[in-house]
C-alpha cells in the first residue's frame, strides 16, 4: 500500500491548535458579552463602516476581498448587539462619494448589501 499517502506528522498537530483557538476565541467572547451585560446597555449604538479597502490593501488582497470581510464582521457585531440587547441599531455604509469608485466596487457593495 506505498501508493496511499501519509499524513504529514504536524497536520494533526495544526488542526488541533485551531480547534484550541476557536475555543479560546469562543470563550473569550462569551467573558467579554457577559461582562459587557452587566453594564448599561444603549439604546440605539451606530456605526460607520471605514477601511475596508485599506485592509485588502495591507492584506495585498482584491478590494472586493477587503468589503467581504468587513460585511462578515459587521454580522457578528450585528449578532452581539442583539445578544446584549441592542433595541436600535444605524450603520452608515455607503456615501453619495462611494458612487465615484469604481463601477465593479459600487456593483460589488451593492450586491453585497442586497445579500443581507
């Protein structure tokens, strides 16, 4: 059977170290949500979506790549200000300016506005 492939000896050891960090990082947001509720919780909590192409940009990676992720981490936000009992929630995504990008990118935050 020298034809069936080995599993090189740090892939189990990698996979393990990112179920440890899932783990970690589940944990902590749960202490920082818990923490957080026991505070004042605001009424209304706004936010301004900036830097998204920045962030493709230092990542070398395609804008659109840049405001996928951002749309992701917008979700999760989204989802602890519901946990922690958020009533109202603004965010600002697009300007009047944003129309002077390019066609592709305006298309691309469009659509992407529309998956959500």
């Amino acid at each position: 059977m020298e034809h069936l492939r080995q599993t090189p000896p740090q892939l189990p050891l990698l996979a393990a170290l990112a179920l440890l960090l899932n783990w970690c990082s589940t944990l902590l947001r749960r202490v920082c949500l818990a923490a957080l509720s026991l505070g004042p919780i605001p009424h209304h909590v706004a936010f301004i979506m900036d830097g998204n192409r920045r962030f493709a940009k230092k990542l070398n990676v395609r804008t659109p790549e840049g405001h996928a992720v951002g749309s992701r981490k917008l979700e999760e936000t989204l989802e602890w200000c519901l946990q922690l009992g958020v009533k109202v929630v603004t965010v600002y995504a697009f300007s009047i300016e944003n129309f002077k990008r390019p066609q592709e990118e305006v298309d691309f935050l469009m659509n992407l506005a529309r998956e959500k």
